[in-house]
C-alpha cells in the first residue's frame, strides 16, 4: 500500500451502471388478437438488436382487443438502438404511422425525449 494510499484511503472502485435510454414504440395493431405477427416482429428486433450489441428488447403490451400496443427497447444510447431497429419497424406493415418514443436516460421528470413518427 502506497503513503497515498495510507493517507486517504484506498481508491474505492464505483461500478458505472449504464445510463438506461430507451426506445418506446407505439402503434395501432393489426384490430386482432393474433399475436403471430407480433411475435415474428419481435424476434426480428431482438435480432438485429443482439447482433448491433446496443441494448435489449424488453417486451410488449398489446390491447386485449388487438387496437393497439407498445414495444419497449432499452440500452445505452437511444440513438443507437433506434437506428438498429428502424429499418425493421418500417418494414412492418402494421407500423406504419407508429411512434416511436426516445428517452435518454433513465424514467425521471425532465429526462429529454424525443418522438419520432414511423413512415405512414
């Protein structure tokens, strides 16, 4: 152990957790209950996401009715993620005109987002 060391203690290691940004999506569903589709998008997403290394795909909620739902997509930077999984969104018959929420940093009052409409 160094005099520094003796003097003000040993360097303490802080663990930097990643700051958690977030894509949210929502969209009007396909007016079914057949989630087939859904499912078939999602593993798409959690693909291209696992392969681009930028976060995680989270889940969904969907409407008991089929009307609509949301995906939830979490990493270090939003900006990232987005970009890995956009083309895929758009590409997604029932996602068009969907929106897409982008959060940079964790659920907190005055955390800046940014919504970004999905082609129509």
């Amino acid at each position: 152990m160094s005099i520094l060391s003796r003097i003000f203690g040993a360097k303490s290691e802080i663990s930097a957790k990643p700051v958690e940004h977030a894509v949210i999506v929502a969209f009007a569903y396909i007016g079914t209950t057949d989630l087939d589709p859904l499912f078939a998008l999602e593993s798409q997403l959690e693909a291209a996401i696992a392969t681009s290394k930028v976060g995680e795909y989270d889940g969904n909620e969907v409407a008991v009715d089929g009307s609509d739902g949301t995906l939830y997509m979490y990493g270090s930077d939003a900006d990232k993620l987005f970009a890995a999984v956009r083309p895929i969104l758009e590409a997604c018959s029932f996602m068009k005109g969907a929106s897409a929420k982008l959060r940079y940093g964790p659920p907190a009052d005055g955390v800046r987002e940014v919504t970004v409409q999905l082609a129509a």
